[in-house]
C-alpha cells in the first residue's frame, strides 16, 4: 500500500462550522493517519484547512486537487484551530 501524500480525512464543513469559523472556506479534518506527514506536522482532529501553499481551500474537490499537485514537495498548510490560524510546514510524500 502506497503512503499517503498528506495522511489526513477531510469532510466538507458543516453550517454551523461555516458560522463558527466565518468562511465557507475549508475542510474539516474527521481523522488523520498515523505516521503519516500530517501526524509528523501535528494536524489534528478536528483542525480546519483553510490554504495549501497559496491556494485557497475552498471543498474537498479543491483539497484533493491541491494536495495531489504537491506530491513530493515541501508545503505551507493554514489550520484554523481553536479560534487561531496555525501555519505548518508539512513534506508531502510522492506516492510513486
């Protein structure tokens, strides 16, 4: 089984996240994989991602997209969490 790029599961954000973050920007993070990069990066359960780079996340289609663009490089992830936005350096793998 190939590791994955990033390690995270993402569901689209609910209304009342929508109102609690005030965006309709981002995907909320349900479950992240051990040792992947985003356990090494610290993204937890329950973090939104908002960019990837300098691409604004907007659905899971355009995180999906994004991270499957960035395989292999070195990225800037934005997390709202807690009420803070939260910038982590995250080494993506390449899955080929």
């Amino acid at each position: 089984m190939k590791p994955p790029i990033f390690g995270v599961h993402t569901r689209e954000l609910t209304p009342e996240l929508r109102q609690k973050i005030k965006s309709n920007k981002g995907v909320y993070v349900f479950a992240v994989i051990r040792n992947s990069p985003a356990w090494s990066a610290d993204v937890l359960k329950d973090d939104i991602i908002t960019k990837i780079s300098s691409v604004e996340i907007f659905d899971k289609p355009t995180f999906s997209k994004t991270v499957r663009e960035n395989a292999g490089k070195k990225v800037t992830v934005e997390i709202y969490r807690n009420g803070k936005k939260i910038i982590k350096e995250v080494m993506f793998n390449n899955p080929s």
